[in-house]
C-alpha cells in the first residue's frame, strides 16, 4: 500500500482526506477507540482566518491557505459551522496591517477591530467528517491502532509487524516524538500545553477576542455550535500528557479575563468544563513539518499547536505535496463526497469531560 498516517486527529484527517482526494491508497491508524479525542476534540472550535499569524511563515501560509479550501469542503461534506465574525479590543493599527498583510479582511474602528471571517464550527463533526469522505474514497480507517514499531523493509516501512507503506505521515500528535523516536529521529521534543475551558448557559452572536501574545492567543468568549457560550483556554504547560483534568484554580482565572469582555458572564456559573492538551514544541519549536532526518520516509507533522484545526487542510495538501516527492504517484485531484461519519452520541465539548 501506499501510505500509512498515524494519528486521527484533525490534522490525520485532513491529510487522509488530501491525499484521499489524489487517490493514493492510505491507511489511518488512531491508538484510541475513536478519532479527535485528544486535542482535536477538546480546543475552541474557532476557524481562525489568520489575520494575527506571523507574515510568511508556514504556520501562516497553511492557515490562509486553509481558508481558500475550507468553505467549499465544509459545504461539500455539510459540516456545522457558525460565520459569526469576531471582534479584538483593544486592537492597534499594527494588529490591522498584519490582517491586510496576510490578505485577511478587517476593519479597525478606534480601538475595535472587526474580523467578519472568523468562524465557529464543531472540531470533532470537522473531524469525522473529513475522515468519512477518505474512507467512503477507500481510506482505511484503523481504530484502537497504537503504533508501537517502525522498521526499515528495503526502501519502505514496516509498521507493527503487519503493515508495510511507502511513506508514513506522524501526525500523532502529544505523541509525535514518541512516534518519532521509533525511527531514531530525536530532533524534536513535545510537551503538553493544558488549556481549559468553561461552558456557560449564554447567549453571543460572534467571538470576542482578546491581543493575542507570540505565547498563546490567550482567554476567548464565544459562542458553541449548540448555542453555549464558552471562555478560555488558559496555557500551562506541564509535563504529563495523560493529565486532562481542570486544574482548581483554572476558574478563576479564566473568568476574570472572560467577564473583563464579557459582562453578562460576572457571577456567571459554568455548566461544565474541559481541559485540552496542545502539543507544543519544546524551545518554540512549532509547525514541525518535512521528512525525518533519520528515515526519509517518515514525514513528521508534529508540534501542530492550537491553531491546527484552522490550518488542517492546509496542512493536508502541503503533507500531500510531500508524499508526492517522497514518490508516492499522486492523480489528478478529485472533490470528495461526504461519507458516513461516526456517531457522535455527545455535544463535542463534553467528550473530554465525559472521560476524565
């Protein structure tokens, strides 16, 4: 077979999809019981438009590119999505240049910058959605897969004993190193970023948020898909990247910030919370994408931080690009239809909170 992507998250299952779409024969392979329950399914559900990303860089150019694809794909495949803009105060007219400097569309009003693009959709129907399509397309999907071998077989790899590819994609994530590491390649480290959340009873017609740092995007208001409204993440970073608990003092400090933007939240009592766990890159080291060093036929995606659900498909198509050089013949590219998604028994921002 062709390729083997490990890891179904978002960013696994925008690559299945790409690829799917230039009908080379995959294999998705998800150590859980389920796709998008790490930190695909546990983040805002923002679609960020790129306004505030970095000018020229891959993380950037992958988010914008991302939005040139998105809106044909979300409708192809009739994923939910909220176009309710968004608004940052207090905002600067060098916040309105890097907006105009990545082609994003915004309006600064004295301190208020508008963003009419930015969007709230449901990460974990985003998911498997375009995970669906790849199968209904012939993707293989393997569900309770942990990889726990990668071997050389000649000038192709052979994965747990049984599966040989061409080329595997390391999307996994939190565990991108470890899977990394199976190959010799320790060129990067990952460690988790705990961001939690609060979901309230409330009504918001667009996303507030707030200056973002080169750090972290920082404690957002808005609206859910099922007509929430929802304030974080926080950004600790910890070393356990099985400690999906909300820390106790997470509420509070989320709160001040969210009621800050947010009055109607003062005194407000959350109806739930979850924590997300983002895979950061050690020393800043984010957007970790291209050919191991170590064994060319692995493709690392890894450190893919908490703007990977924006940048997904992006990703998908410039991962493709990459199989296609490691030479693995890519087609002509083809629209996907939707397939069967997985049920999905629970609102996307209880599955977290359901299983810790």
């Amino acid at each position: 077979m062709g390729v083997a992507i490990i890891g179904g998250g978002v960013v696994g299952a925008a690559v299945v999809y790409s690829l799917a779409a230039r009908g080379v024969d995959a294999t998705l392979l998800e150590a859980e019981a389920a796709l998008a329950l790490g930190a695909s399914g546990t983040n805002s559900g923002i679609r960020h438009t790129g306004f505030d990303s970095p000018h020229g860089e891959l993380e950037t150019r992958v988010i914008l590119r991302s939005a040139e694809l998105r809106d044909a794909v979300i409708d192809r495949l009739g994923i939910p999505v909220m176009r309710c803009g968004a608004t940052m105060r207090p905002a600067t007219e060098e916040n309105t240049a890097n907006g105009r400097a990545n082609g994003v569309e915004v309006a600064l009003h004295g301190e208020l910058l508008e963003v009419p693009g930015e969007a709230v959709t449901d990460p974990v129907a985003y998911t498997l959605a375009l995970a669906a399509a790849a199968e209904r397309a012939g993707t293989e999907i393997r569900t309770d897969a942990r990889v726990s071998t990668i071997e050389r077989d000649g000038e192709r790899l052979r994965i747990d004993g049984d599966l040989v590819c061409d080329v595997a994609v390391n999307c996994a994530g939190l565990h991108a190193d470890e899977v990394a590491r199976l190959v010799g390649d320790e060129s990067f480290a990952i460690y988790p970023r705990k961001g939690e959340f609060f979901v309230f009873e409330a009504f918001l017609d667009h996303i507030l948020l707030p200056v973002p740092t080169k750090r972290t995007k920082g404690v957002l208001v808005f609206p859910t898909i099922d007509g929430k409204v929802a304030a974080g993440p926080t950004a600790h970073d910890q070393e356990d990247k099985d400690d999906w608990s909300v820390r106790s003092d997470a509420r509070d400090e989320v709160l001040a910030k969210a009621a800050a933007m947010y009055p109607p939240l003062l005194g407000a009592e959350p109806i739930a919370s979850y924590a997300g766990l983002r895979p950061a890159g050690r020393d800043g080291a984010n957007y970790i994408i291209g050919p191991s060093p170590t064994c060319p036929q692995l493709i690392n995606v890894a450190a893919i931080r908490s703007t990977g659900l924006s940048a997904a498909l992006g990703i998908g198509e410039y991962v493709t690009e990459l199989v296609g050089r490691a030479g693995v013949r890519l087609g002509p590219e083809r629209p996907l239809p939707p397939g069967e998604p997985r049920a999905q028994d629970e609102p996307w921002w209880r599955r977290r909170q359901c299983r810790v």
